[in-house]
C-alpha cells in the first residue's frame, strides 16, 4: 500500500490548512484538548463543514463514522510505521504517530 503523511505543527495549534486528499482541495482544522491529552479535526470542503471535532485515535480511521461521498477518498490513519504506539498523545503526535493518508 502506498501511503503519504499530514504533518501537523503542533506550534501552531489551532490552526486551518489546506491539503490535497486524491483530487480535491480540503481544508482541516487542528486542535489539542490539553486537559485529556487529545487531538481533533474539522474537515472543510470549500466552505462546507464535513465533520467538526473528529478525535484522532490511534489505528482508527478519520471520519469513518460519518463518511459519503463529499469526503476524501484516501483514508487517513493516525498510525506508527513500528507498531510500537498505542494511542495519539502531544509527545507522539508528528514524532512516532503520523497521519498516514492511505492510497490504493
């Protein structure tokens, strides 16, 4: 499986960006809930709002609970390439676990 990474600037947080998932332009806003150690997204598409505060947890894929066909088609997966993470922490995030776009 071929497979990109989002990196996060963990500095800047929050912050919105903009990023080409398969063929379309989507936007993801970034966040940290610093009391439970926790990372959302939001994803745009223009100035759609798709999902508002999906958390980011380890070996889940984003927005599979909500998913239709306004939605990236590559899936992205908060994942380590070792296998040794077991959950998406401010430690780890962008060091060990990435956000893996899937590609098929």
């Amino acid at each position: 499986m071929n497979f990109e990474y989002i990196p996060i600037e963990k500095e800047k947080i929050p912050y919105r960006f903009s990023i080409q998932l398969g063929i379309e332009l989507f936007g993801l806003e970034v966040r940290y809930n610093e009391t439970h150690d926790f990372f959302t997204l939001d994803l745009y598409r223009g100035e759609e709002t798709l999902a508002l505060s999906e958390k980011i947890v380890y070996g889940l894929p984003l927005f599979q609970d909500v998913y239709d066909d306004r939605f990236p088609a590559p899936t992205i997966v908060p994942k380590d390439e070792a296998g040794l993470e077991h959950q998406v922490t401010y430690d780890n995030l962008n060091e060990t676990v990435y956000l893996m776009v899937m590609n098929q």
